[in-house]
C-alpha cells in the first residue's frame, strides 16, 4: 500500500470505527465489558486510528494543489474559520447535546447564540475547518484527511439526531423545533432569532482563531488568517 492510499485507509477506519462504536457496536460492546471497558475500548480505538492517519499523512507525498489560491480565497476562510472559532466556544456551555454523566441534559428556554444557528455548533466549527482546509490547500492526503473530518462532523450530527430522539423523546423533538441541523435555516423560518452571544462565544472564539491561526507559522512553515497580512 502506497503512502497516499495509506492515508485514505487511516482515514476510513478512524471514521468509520466511530460511528460503528458510538451507535451499532455501542449496546453489545457495554454488554460485554461494561460502561466503563467500553470507554477504554473506544478511546484505544479512537487513539490508535487517529495515530496510524496522522502517521500516513506525515509520510505521504505533498502532491500539486489541484487549483490556485490566493489572497481573496484566503480571506474568505479566514472569516469562515472566525466564524467556526465563535461556533466552537460558544459550544461549550449550555449545550445539551454535551455528555451530563447520565444526569439530566439542561435545555435552554430559547435557541439564543450560536445555538440559533445550529444546534450542532460544535460539529459544524470542526466542518468548517475541514472545508476551509480542503479549499487552502489541496493537495491529496490533505484533502483526505480534512474530508474525513466534514464526513465525521455532519454524518455525527446527524445520527446524533437520531439517538437522541430515541433516548430523549420529551425533549430532544422540542429542541429540535426550535433550532435547526443547517447553519442559519432555524433562523430563515423563524424558529430562532440571531443574537445572544455570550463573550464566551465572541471574545473566546476571536482569541482561539488569533491563537489557531498564528500556531501555523510555526507548525506549518507558513502563515495563516490576519497574520498573512501582518
């Protein structure tokens, strides 16, 4: 197997072990070994395919990007990736589709926020980075990588729906009707207004973008955001 091929079979198995342990495999596997053994397997899981795709990616080749970028195609990801950090920090309180311990999950009154946009704010800021790498810098094994990320996010999100209306139906259906899966849709059909962002969500998603976006510079070689311009 070559390296790049190495790569899209890393890729493949991280992807697709997740969601064959966070839903067929899941109820058999806690069975078997318990809550607890399941954990441990898969994070292993998650650790060891993870591993072996950031291994591929090292050691495959940096082929031809497959189109140009430029200035104005950096600038749009650079907004798009801002607006992804807000999206992620902005996720992290008050969202009750969080793990609770197995305590009740709190719903808020109202989708204010990021959660006005999406109710999966955290899985579309992880899609968002993968499209905005895929449009940066397209050369294969990134594209591979990145794709997998999209595919892991918005796939999750989606069968997230699923469990939870199984697991919460008093709850998960009303939240449902209040926000929507695609960005900005609960807003369009009146669902949900735009505002509420916490400075969590606003001044935590501008320092982690800054701080993202710079950390390229070293671990990348080469510059990415504001500081192309800088």
């Amino acid at each position: 197997m070559d390296n790049t091929n190495a790569v899209l079979a890393a890729a493949v198995a991280f992807v697709g072990s997740h969601f064959l342990l966070s839903h067929p495999l899941r109820k058999p596997v806690i069975r078997a070994i318990g809550e607890m053994g399941f954990q441990g397997v898969y994070s292993l899981v998650a650790f060891v395919t993870l591993g072996w795709m950031v291994v591929a990616y090292l050691k495959a080749p940096m082929t031809a990007p497959l189109w140009p970028v430029g200035d104005a195609l950096w600038a749009i990801v650079s907004a798009v990736m801002l607006i992804a950090s807000i999206l992620l920090m902005g996720s992290l309180i008050r969202n009750p589709a969080l793990p609770t311990g197995g305590r009740p999950a709190a719903f808020p009154d109202a989708a204010r926020g990021v959660f006005a946009v999406t109710r999966h704010p955290m899985m579309w800021s992880f899609a968002l980075w993968g499209l905005c790498h895929i449009a940066v810098f397209p050369v294969t094994k990134n594209i591979v990588v990145a794709a997998a990320i999209v595919v892991l996010a918005l796939v999750g999100a989606a069968l997230q729906d699923r469990k939870k209306e199984r697991l919460q139906p008093d709850l998960w259906p009303a939240w449902e009707s209040k926000t929507s899966y695609l960005p900005f849709a609960a807003i369009v059909a009146g669902r949900a207004r735009l505002g509420g962002f916490g400075l969590h969500a606003l001044l935590g998603g501008l320092v982690v973008w800054l701080v993202a976006t710079w950390a390229h510079i070293p671990l990348a070689g080469w510059a990415a955001g504001i500081w192309r311009w800088l």
